[in-house]
C-alpha cells in the first residue's frame, strides 16, 4: 500500500488549491463604496485584530508544551511528537485565519449582490465564503495527517506513527480552545452588551449603527462560528482519524505477537495487511473531501432555487456519495463491507442529529415557544430550558445506535470509522455552518448602511437559513465530538494496557466511580466559568456603551460616530484573559487524575478512564441541551419580530429578547466548549497514557 500514501496530503494541496480558487472569484466581486465599504472594513480589522492577539497568546503556550513534549517524553520520537505539535497549531490557525479573512470579505460582497444582483447571487456568494473554510479545514486535516503518515509508517519510527501524529491532534485541541472558547466569550459579551442596551434600553433595532456594540457583535458573528466552529470541527476531524490510526496500530501489534487478532478477522484480511487499517481512516477522509468538492458545486449550482433545499440537497447529497465511495475504498483495500457499514452508521447518524436539531430549533417548537412570551419572561424561560432538555433524548440514542452497530461489524475500530464516516464530509458541512454568520454580516451591514428594504428583505431570508444551518452545525459538531472523543478513550484504554479492566473487583469498581465522578463535575465548572466570563464581560460592554450614548453628544440623533474600537477592545481582552481557566480545567485534570492515583495506588489509567467516561456523557448532555436551547430561543425571538405575536416593540418581543440573551451564551460560548474541553481531556490523556 506503500505507493497510495501520497495520495492524502496531495489531495489536501489540490483541496487548497480549490479553496484559493474559491476566495480569488470572491475578492474579484465588488466590495462597494463609501460607508458600506467602511462599515465592512472596521468588521474585518476588528477580526484580524482579533486572530493577531490570539496567536500571539498561542504561540507561547505551543512553545511552552512542545518544550515539555519534546524534554518530558522519554521517547526517542519525543522530538517529532513535538514537532508534530506546533505542526497542529500551524495548521489549524491557519485554518481560522483563512476562515475570517474569507468571511469578512464575503459578507459585503454579499450585500453588494443583494442589492444589485438579486437572491441567487447574494446566496452563492455567500456560501462560497462558507466554502472556503469547510474546504481549509478538511485540506489541512488531510495535509498535516498525511504529510506525518507518509513520512513515518515507512521508517523506523513505524511503531510509533500514532504516538507521532497524536501531537498534530494536541495541537489541534490547544487551538481550538483559545478560537472557541475565547471566540465564544468575545461573540457573546459584544451581543448581550448590543442588545441589552440597544434593543432594550434606548429603543433602537438590530444593527442600527448609532450602537457602539453593534461592529463588535459583527465582529463576534465571525470569531465565533467561522473561526471557532472551525478549530472545533478541525479538532473533532483530526482526533477521529488519529484514534482510529492507533487502535489499528495496536490490533497490527498483537496480530504479530499473537499470530491474529479478532478485529483482523472481522474484516477479512490476513496479518500482512494490518498496516493497511491505519492507512484506512486517511483513505476515507481523501475521498469525503472530493464527495465534499461535489456537494458544494450541486448547492452552487441550484442557488436559483430556494436557499434551504439547496444546502439541504448539497450535504444530503455529499453523504450519500461518501457512504457509496466507502464501500468502494473497502473492496479496493481487500476488506469485507464491515467497515463501510461502521461509516454508513456514523454519516447516517450525523444527519439524524443535525435533523433533529433542526427540528428544536426552527418550526413548530420554536412557535410554541414564542406564544410562551404571551405570559412574560418567567414561562418563555421555563419553557426554553424544557425544549433543551427534551432535544437530549434523540441524538444521545442516536449516537449509542451509531456505537452499537459500529461496534457490531468492526469493533471498537468500528467506532472511530463510524466517528470518521460522520466527520468524512466535513468540507460542505463546515462550508453551510459558515455560510450562516457570513449571511448574517451582510444583514448586518445591510441595515448599518441604510441599504433599503428590498436589499434588507434578501439578506434577511439568507440569514433566516442561515440561523437553521447553524443550529445544525452546533449539533453536528456535538455529534462529532462525542464520537471522536469516544474513540479517543478506546484509543488511550488501548495504549495504557488496562487489560484487566474487572468491575467485579472492589477495588477497581471503586477506582472507576471516583474517576466517574470527577469526570462529571467537569462539564458543570466550565459551564459556570465560561458563563460567568460572558456575564462579566457584558457587564464592562454594557457600561461602556451607556457610557457612549450619554457622553457623546448627538450619538442617539445620528449625527455623531460611536467609538467602537474600544467595544472591539473590551471583548477581546475578556476573550483573552477568561479561557485561561475552561484551559487549565480541560488539560489539567487528566494530568492530576492519572499521575495522582498512579502517585497514591498505582490506579491512574483506571481512575483516568472513569473520568473521560464520566466527563464525555455530562459533556454531550450539557452541550446538547445548552445549544438548542440557545437556539430556540434565538429563533422565537426573529419570528415574534418578523411580524408574529405583536412584532417587534412588543411584551412579548420584550420577553423573547430576554430569552434570547440568555441564551446566546449557552449556545455561542458555553455549549460549543464541550465539545473542547472533552476532546482535549481525551488527547491529553492519550499522550501520557504510556507514562500511566
């Protein structure tokens, strides 16, 4: 198999090719005059400054871990574990990078063709910024894990390829929480401060420009769900591909100590060919990145149609070619159909849940929710936290249908392929959660500019989709990560030998529920610690934006201009400084777990498996409830003011507007950090799983 290996990273290169291609017919557009051109560009210096003080910030905790990695390790692939490391780091901000110049250029193109070019345009546009980043991310996915595979499973660090690229998915994870966690407290603090004093205290709309908050939520719209949607998904897409490289790894290994292994025989092939099960995942993710090519021409290709079933048909579309496209790889490799039929499980799975989550947070629940703000505050809240806790039950049974089955043709490889078959078409899926805040922008800028109603009434239905592709993306990526980190523990459960894994023994049992236990604090601290930073960080936006409105004469008359950059300014020093915390927590406490109870009784791996299970299970709940809550909320407040219930100015919009503020942090910040601190609890503990 040694001559297809180059296929993957070659494969990332043309996908980044495509992608530059993509940006280049973008920048082409025009990006209009006068204030319009100079609301967008204080949007897109406000993003860049941003990235800039994150990477900086980033760059001095990669150099700091990569020193541990590379002096710590008694491994003599240590110094490659590191430099696979900084490798991750590079990849994935300049995936982030990538994702937030693209957006911040799109969103006024966006505008520009919605006002002189129609719909259809405005929409491909649109996408096509959206596009850019699902194409970045899967590239460099396919790029930095085939570039480390290539060089290493033929050389003499073969045995330890896994151990090699788990540094490229540390990497990963350490970028993804500055760019989710920190993106999500900078995109809440700058909307709750916006809307809490713009909507409620002066009377004045969403986006009207008189608001110094309004370019900092403009702003967070991007850092959020362009930037750190991307890192969470890039992170989740690395992770499921590197836990299944290693599971195979250690099943090629006790096939050559033991003369077989029960996983090889499932799918059919001799020992010869174990090496061929690690290159599998890589196979896999090359083909769903040309399925994701195809997906997202068929969305551009009907954008003439109705916005909704186009990035519907797109991503439907897109899975069923992977799943077709897996059984192919399979029989080309010699392998029965049991693998493909782990990868049928997990797309089809993701699909479930991102239909599901469609259904809570658009549609009838959502209606119901906003008739709730009839009665005040107090019912659309009880009523919003009951519609988050009932969209649990599907996709928690979803996700142990996609275990269950996996499991049952593969084994436990089987659960990182089926983790791998839900993250195979991560280019079109990341490109359609993109497409959302770039169309939200261009609303944005829309009304900021005083484009008039026919362009407002374009750029509010592609937002309006926009908000439903969103909602999906944050339960995909749930799915995704849950997945991926599950595999991750296999993985790690695997390299730590626990071969002896008896819960009939006392001793163990106990060890295990301890670390259960502790594992379940974990989700319930970094939602208080990362809401807490939202609420203390609106505090310092809302006071200074009142301050704004009451020492800058004829700001609420229009004739004076708001000082945004500081409202720029608060957020992202709050960004900044509050994840410092939800990072120590996700990196920290598999260390202390594991190196304590191996300091106290020797059971470190044990008491660790205890508390990734524990921590992965209060995780997905927590996220799951969190996002569509958040989401339903957001949704009942756009449709009391599209007209519904009294519109806007209403009691009840008043009340659906409090739903909604309280509910942005628990989708933007709080629910999207679960999906992280689980992921780097599990890659933390793969790599000092053989210290344990």
């Amino acid at each position: 198999m040694n001559e297809m290996y180059w296929i993957t990273p070659v494969a990332g290169i043309v996908g980044l090719g495509i992608a530059a291609a993509i940006l280049a017919s973008i920048i082409k557009r025009p990006g209009g005059e006068g204030k319009v051109a100079e609301i967008a560009e204080k949007i897109h210096k406000g993003a860049m400054a941003f990235m800039k003080r994150e990477f900086l910030l980033i760059a001095v905790f990669a150099v700091v871990i990569a020193a541990l990695i590379f002096f710590c390790q008694k491994q003599e692939y240590a110094k490659y574990q590191a430099a696979a490391f900084i490798f991750g780091c590079l990849a994935s901000s300049f995936s982030g990078f990538i994702g937030m110049y693209t957006a911040t250029k799109a969103n006024v193109r966006t505008t520009i063709a919605a006002k002189e070019e129609g719909a259809a345009s405005a929409l491909g546009i649109a996408f096509f910024g959206g596009s850019v980043m699902g194409l970045t991310v899967a590239s460099m996915g396919l790029l930095g894990l085939g570039t480390l595979f290539w060089m290493f499973i033929s050389g003499d660090h073969k045995p330890h390829v896994a151990e090699i690229m788990e540094g490229f998915a540390m990497g990963a994870s350490l970028v993804a929480l500055f760019y989710r966690v920190g993106g999500g407290i900078f995109t809440k603090a700058a909307d709750v401060g916006a809307d809490l004093v713009g909507k409620l205290e002066a009377g004045i709309p969403e986006d009207d420009p008189r608001n110094p908050g309004v370019i900092a939520d403009n702003v967070g719209d991007n850092v959020g769900d362009v930037a750190g949607m991307g890192s969470d998904i890039f992170e989740s897409y690395c992770g499921a591909q590197i836990a299944t490289i290693a599971i195979a790894g250690a099943a090629g290994a006790r096939a050559v100590q033991t003369g077989g292994d029960a996983l090889l025989d499932k799918i059919g092939v001799p020992t010869a060919h174990a090496e061929s099960l690690m290159f599998l995942p890589l196979a896999l993710t090359t083909v769903g990145l040309l399925c994701s090519v195809l997906g997202i021409l068929l969305v551009r290709l009907m954008a003439a149609k109705e916005p909704a079933a186009a990035l519907r048909i797109g991503t439907i579309g897109s899975a069923a070619l992977y799943i077709i496209a897996s059984f192919i790889v399979c029989a080309i490799f010699g392998f029965n159909s049991n693998p493909a039929f782990a990868v049928f499980a997990g797309a089809v799975g993701g699909i479930v849940i991102g239909l599901v989550t469609e259904h809570y947070t658009g549609g009838k629940p959502v209606r119901d929710l906003a008739r709730q703000g009839e009665t005040g505050v107090a019912t659309v809240m009880i009523s919003g936290l009951a519609l988050g806790m009932r969209s649990v039950a599907i996709p928690l049974l979803t996700l142990a249908g996609i275990i269950a089955v996996s499991y049952h043709f593969v084994g436990l490889y089987g659960v990182g392929l089926a983790a791998v078959g839900m993250l195979g078409t991560v280019g079109i899926t990341m490109a359609i959660d993109a497409y959302g805040p770039v169309a939200d922008n261009a609303g944005g800028i829309a009304e900021m500019a005083q484009m008039g109603p026919e362009t407002r009434k374009i750029t509010d239905g592609l937002d309006a989709v926009g908000n439903t592709t969103a909602a999906i993306g944050k339960g995909f990526a749930i799915g995704a990560a849950g997945l991926a980190a599950l595999a991750l523990i296999t993985a790690f459960i695997e390299k730590a030998d626990i071969s002896s894994f008896d819960l009939i023994d006392q001793s163990v049992l106990a060890t295990f529920f301890v670390g259960l236990f502790i594992g379940g604090v974990v989700p319930f601290l970094n939602g208080a610690i990362t809401m807490t930073a939202v609420g203390e960080a609106a505090f310092e936006m809302i006071t200074e934006i009142r301050r704004q409105f009451k020492e800058i004469p004829g700001l609420l008359e229009g004739t004076a201009e708001p000082e945004t950059d500081k409202c720029i300014d608060i957020a992202t020093r709050a960004a900044t400084r509050k994840m410092l915390l939800p990072a120590l927590l996700a990196v920290g406490t598999p260390i202390v777990v594991g190196f304590g109870f191996n300091a106290i009784n020797g059971s470190g791996a044990i008491a660790l498996t205890g508390t990734l299970v524990g921590a992965l299970l209060g995780c997905i709940l927590m996220a799951l409830m969190m996002s569509n809550a958040g989401g339903a909320w957001d949704n009942a407040k756009k449709y009391v003011e599209d007209g519904n219930l009294g519109g806007k100015g209403s009691d009840v919009h008043s009340a659906c507007v409090v739903g909604d503020t309280v509910g942005d942090p628990f989708k933007d910040t709080s629910g999207p950090s679960m999906n992280i601190i689980i992921n780097v609890m599990a890659i933390v503990s793969l790599v000092i799983a053989g210290l344990l």
